[in-house]
C-alpha cells in the first residue's frame, strides 16, 4: 500500500543519514559523475622547470614539461534486505525507519573505507612510483608523522586511521593552527588502538603548541586517530595539524 509515500519516506530519510555521517577526506578530494562504468582517465600538466639566469646576449635554455595522467573507474556496492509486510504492519519501533538511517550511513563509511584504503595502500601511480614517494616531494622526515584537520575547526570523534609502514616510537609532540582560537582553548587527544596516548592544547589567542615530550611507540598493526575535544568558544580555531617527531 502507499508505495509512492513510503519510497519517498524511505529515500529522505537515507539522504539524511548519508550526508550527516562524518566523512574526514572530503577537504582534499573533488566529487565527479560517472556517465558510465568505463575507465575514466584525469591528465594535468606538471611543475614548470626551473628557471636560469640569462645574461645580457645570453640564450634561453629549453626545459622539460612534464605531464601527468591517472586512471579509474567506478564501482557498484550494495546489499539486499527483506522486509515483510508482517514486519510493516507491526513495526511499533520504527524499524522502517532506522533501516534506512543505517543503510546511508554505511554508504557515507563505505566512502570513507575505500578513500583511506587506497591512501593507507600507497599505490602506483600512472608514473609507476607509488603515490608517497620521495619523487613525488610528499614524504616527511624521517621519524616524523603529521596528523591534520582542515577548516573551521568542530569538536569530533577522528575516524581516519593512520598506520605506521615500520614500528616508529615518537618523543615529541608539536601543534599549530592556521586560526587561533578565541574565548576558548582547541584541544585534542591522540588515540593509539582506539585508547587516548597522548593529549594536546593550544591556548586561546595562540596558534601554536611549543613542542611537548610524549612516548608513543607503534607497530604496523596499529593504528592512530585524533579527536578534536574543544575549539573554542566565540571564535573557532581552523586547520589544526599536529606533528610527531621520534
């Protein structure tokens, strides 16, 4: 009965639950519509070559351009439930209803899982060199992770997971904003396994946290996350990045 009122029902409420989940790679990611499930390839011109001094009479020398091209496509997920009419007619919990949420949901975690397991995977590239290497000028110092957030600044539960190529140990602990916080502190917990190792606070008016000795040591089966606890109170702090340094 009512197919037309219960599908409308049904499709606003997975929206809303899809786009209310957190999902932390979408400030350096660009969303795009597939017309097909064909292979899609992206090119973009490479960095410009350094520039020579010429002297008065002197030949301009001729330099590289290089380009670059990656390729990717589409996939489809998905999973079926049944839902009986028996389980409509005595649904006095909203089942229907949360059957949805929780579907939206798993897409918006879906996204995310697949985004950071291609990052955390550190795959070739259409250059055949894998997307963090030394070529590419990507890698931080040895012994040195940066964990970060960009934008405004909101208090947050961190789901991105970062997992160490090599078993590291840090000492120190060092955070800046590129928006100092006012009326408030920002301040943050790094998280080893899901459990807090390690806090940190910048005070308000400031954009910087001095370095701080921590002890922190992983292996490659674990993982680090951060949560943002405070941001402050009349103004937001924005684009927190946190270092750790062996």
């Amino acid at each position: 009965d009512f197919p037309g009122i219960l599908a409308n029902v049904a499709n606003k409420t997975l929206r809303t639950a899809y786009e209310a989940a957190p999902r932390t790679f979408q400030p350096f990611c660009r969303q795009v519509t597939a017309n097909d499930f064909k292979a899609m390839n992206r090119v973009q011109l490479g960095e410009a070559p350094a520039l020579n001094k010429v002297n008065e009479g002197g030949e301009y020398k001729r330099g590289p351009l290089g380009e670059g091209k990656e390729s990717y496509r589409v996939e489809t997920y998905g999973k079926i439930i049944s839902i009986s009419r028996q389980v409509l007619v005595n649904d006095d919990l909203n089942a229907f209803t949360r059957i949805p949420q929780l579907f939206g949901v798993a897409a918006a975690n879906l996204e995310s899982d697949v985004v950071w397991g291609i990052i955390n995977s550190n795959p070739n590239m259409g250059d055949g060199v894998a997307l963090f290497h030394a070529n590419h000028k990507n890698l931080a110092a040895a012994g040195t992770v940066i964990v970060s957030t960009d934008g405004p600044l909101q208090v947050m539960t961190g789901i991105a997971r970062w997992y160490p190529p090599q078993a590291v140990a840090f000492g120190s602990m060092e955070a800046w904003v590129g928006t100092a916080p006012v009326g408030g502190q920002v301040q943050f917990t790094l998280r080893k396994n899901g459990i807090s190792t390690a806090t940190g606070s910048i005070a308000a008016g400031s954009q910087r946290m001095v370095a701080t000795p921590i002890t922190l040591a992983l292996t490659p089966l674990d993982w680090l996350t951060m949560d943002v606890t405070q941001v402050g109170s009349s103004v937001a702090g924005s684009d927190l990045t946190v270092r750790l340094t062996a």
